[in-house]
C-alpha cells in the first residue's frame, strides 16, 4: 500500500523517473480499488463510484506513467501511443515492463540506486 500513497504524494510530479515496482504496484492496487467501486456501483444502481475514482486517480496515474516511460529513457509523450488501439496497448506494456536504464540519464538518477522511502 505504501506504494500508493507514494504515487499520490507525487501526483503532480512529471519529472524524474519511476521504478517498475512503483508502476506496476499503483496500477494493482488501483485496479483492485477500481473493481470495487464497480460492484459499489451494482450494489447503489448508478457509477458514481467509479466516475468519481477514475476522476481521481487520472492525475496521479498520467504521472507516474510519465516518470516510469522516463526511466526507460523514453519521452512522457510516447503515453499517447496508448490511444492507437492493440498496437499502443501492447507498446505500452512493453515499455513500461522493460528494466530502466542504469545509472543516470536524461530525466535524472536511478530510482534503484536512490532511496525511494524517507
């Protein structure tokens, strides 16, 4: 979980760059929230819950998808690729499962090497 709250502390940093461990543990437990609400909304007869979590998370989901796409030494741009049906679906999960770039690179220093909890 702390995963998470990490993401959303950082829901308005674009800058720097993103472990796998960070994206792919803020996309779980999203998506389990996610479901969530979906049977919340069964159970109340509308989709507010749902609207309101998307609404929510988008922000903080755009940017750590950003931040892991620049630990791959990729653009935050190459994110719309993922509007071009199955080919941008399929790109973005290679890009954003392949292993970041070691060491530094253009969008600043290892998360590996740096401490990711203060």
């Amino acid at each position: 979980m702390s995963w998470f709250i990490l993401v959303l502390r950082k829901s308005l940093v674009f800058r720097g760059r993103a472990r796998r461990m960070e994206y792919w543990m803020f996309t779980l437990i999203s998506s389990l929230i996610y479901l969530a609400m979906l049977f919340a909304d069964e159970f109340v007869g509308n989709e507010a819950f749902s609207i309101g979590f998307t609404l929510v998370i988008l922000l903080p989901a755009l940017a750590v998808t950003v931040r892991r796409l620049h630990d791959t030494d990729r653009s935050g741009w190459w994110s719309l690729i993922a509007m071009v049906p199955c080919v941008g679906t399929i790109a973005m999960l290679i890009f954003t499962a392949t292993e970041g770039t070691p060491g530094q690179n253009r969008y600043g220093p290892n998360p590996k090497e740096t401490p990711t909890f203060a």
